[in-house]
C-alpha cells in the first residue's frame, strides 16, 4: 500500500538513518524505498537496498550515540519532499544539520539527496 510521502521523509530519518538495529534498519528501507533507490550526497552516489542500508550504518559507526531529530515538519509538492533534520548528541545543539529531499512514484522514495546545511 502507498505511503503519504509525510510518512516516507519521517521514515527516512528516524526508521533508516537513525535506527542502531540492522534488522528494523533493513525492513524499514525494504518498505519506504524502491528497489533501485538512488542515495546522493555531498560525498558520494549509492544505489539500491543493500548500498543504502551500508551507507546508514557508517554514519551510525561514525558518530556513536548521536541521534536524528526533524527539524519542523515535512513539506510536501505533489511527489517531492522535503524534510529538514539536526544530528547530534540528545539534549544538546545539533553537530551538524540538513535536509532531505526525495521524489516519490507508486508510494516510495526512488531518489533522495542529502544536503547539509
């Protein structure tokens, strides 16, 4: 069943990028993203499940007890969205901030681009 693309952009931040657990990581990407995602950034270009799942888990490797936190809500045109976010230890000033803008097609993201702010 589709997903509003509000529930796709939370999803993104807090079910794939900010869960710890490899397991709920995987059946949130496998559910929110189509199968030939495409992940880009500042540092690189990823492509598919498997490709997006590693690239979360580095981050989380990377800055250990970090946490995401949306940044207002989402903002929603037709099959674009966009979600704004802060990164960084829970109850502190974020370390780092950005957004998230994905396109959406039959209920799931197929390209979403991180940029920091």
């Amino acid at each position: 069943m589709p997903q509003p693309v509000e529930s796709l952009m939370r999803a993104t931040l807090l079910e794939v990028f900010g869960e710890r657990d490899a397991e709920r990581r995987l059946a949130a990407i496998q559910r929110t993203y189509a199968e030939d995602v495409v992940f880009s950034d500042r540092e690189e270009v990823v492509t598919g499940h498997t490709a997006l799942d590693a690239k979360a888990q580095k981050l989380l490797d990377d800055a250990p007890g970090f946490v995401f936190s949306p940044v207002g809500p989402a903002h929603v045109a037709q099959d674009l969205g966009h979600q704004a976010w802060a990164f960084g230890p829970p109850g502190q000033d974020p370390v780092v901030t950005g957004m998230d803008i994905a396109l959406v097609r039959d209920g799931r993201i197929v390209s979403l681009y991180t940029i920091l702010t």
